[in-house]
C-alpha cells in the first residue's frame, strides 16, 4: 500500500468536524494525524489525558505510536485501550482509487 497526502483528499479540519458529530455524544475528542503519523487536528484533550500525559509523555507517545502502526498494518477500525486505561478509537483513513490504495492518516480519539 503507498502512501499519500491527507491534504491531497481532504483537510483535517473536514475530517476533524465530522468526527466531533461522533464524538461530541460521548465526550471523547477527535483527533487526525497525517501519512506520517503527525497529529494536524484536534478539538480538545481531556483532562485525563492533558494529566496522563504531563506525567508520562514518552509512554502516551509510545502509545499513540503502536495505534498508528496498528492502524497501518490491519487498514481497519478499532479501539484500543492504552496503558492509562483510556479506550480509544481508531479509523485509518484509505483512500481506494482504481489500482491504488493509499494509507494517508488515521483518526480517533
């Protein structure tokens, strides 16, 4: 599978909007990150994570590390419970066009 540009699809302020209607009920956040795994949207952090996060970055990236390399291999939704207990959920973003499949982001929360 290749990789391709989030931007070249959609901009991860559409994605993000579309998550919120999601995630609004529930009040979870949503979040996308690009090809690369870098984070280019969000809505807001709860303050569980803002805590977690201030006391263990390196196991919160760590984390969000492995659900990305998760989220390439298997090109599926899940949800993922991280080493603070937290479920998240996990859309990888494929884009399908006629013999090319591109990985350009995925997106959760």
């Amino acid at each position: 599978m290749e990789k391709g540009r989030l931007e070249d699809f959609f901009s991860p302020e559409e994605i993000g909007a579309l998550l919120r209607k999601y995630s609004l009920p529930v009040n979870a956040s949503a979040m996308v990150w690009n090809e690369s795994g870098k984070l280019v949207y969000y809505d807001f952090i709860t303050p569980y994570c803002r805590e977690i996060y201030s006391a263990a970055p390196q196991r919160c990236e760590e984390d969000r590390k492995k659900r990305f390399e998760r989220a390439l291999k298997e090109k599926k939704p899940f949800v993922h419970k991280c080493f603070a207990q937290k479920m998240n959920y996990v859309i990888p973003l494929i884009v399908n066009t006629k013999q090319r499949e591109l990985f350009i982001g995925i997106a959760g929360g």
